[in-house]
C-alpha cells in the first residue's frame, strides 16, 4: 500500500453519509488523473478498511462511518451486491455446463415490416 497515497485519502475524508465525497471528486482533490492511479486509490482504500479503518461508501461517494446504522446500511448494500455477483456467477456455470461448441441463438421477437 503506498502509504502517503492512504494518508492523503484519509485526510479528504470526512465522517458520516451526509460529507460523502465523490470517487471523482476525491481523485481530483488528491491531483490523480489517470485511470491507473483511479485503480490505485480504490485499492489503497479497500487495504484501509482491511486494517480497520471504518470507511464506506454509498452512492453518494466515500465517508468515514459515523454510526451504527451507516455501517449496516453499507453491510446491507454489499450483501445485494455479492448475492447478485453469486447469481451471474450460478449462471456463468449453467453456460459453461451447457456449452456445445455452438453458441445458440434465441429470437425472442418477431420481426414485422411495417
């Protein structure tokens, strides 16, 4: 982890939902540009929360947890993200098992000439 890179997001962080700062926003507060120092930050990020920094994130953006129920409501958001993930996942295999050689083809409209 590039550890002044973490000193510089924790800095621009602020606490609770309502201070979220946006992805792009806090890349253009900390002078990052390019899409691989973007990759960068989010990693540093997630190796933040990994060693116990409480930061989450929303739609709105990036916060340090304030409370309780900003932390479940996170908890609550990931768990609809990972299930999703878990259902293309389950389907991915369904393809894979399936597979012929030959990619089929549904049509499941009809074509009219108006």
């Amino acid at each position: 982890m590039n550890d002044e890179l973490a000193q510089a997001i924790l800095q621009h962080l602020s606490v609770g939902k309502k201070q979220s700062i946006k992805q792009k926003y806090l890349a253009s507060e900390l002078y990052l540009k390019s899409d691989k120092q973007i990759r960068e930050m989010r990693r540093t990020i997630t190796e933040l929360r990994h060693k116990g920094y409480w930061i989450l994130s929303c739609t709105r953006g990036y916060y340090l947890a304030e409370t309780l129920d900003e932390i479940k409501e996170a908890r609550a958001y990931w768990l609809k993200y990972v299930k999703a993930l878990c259902i293309d996942l389950r389907d991915l295999k369904n393809m894979e098992h399936n597979f012929t050689g030959q990619l089929p083809l549904k049509l499941d409209f009809v074509i009219k000439n108006t």
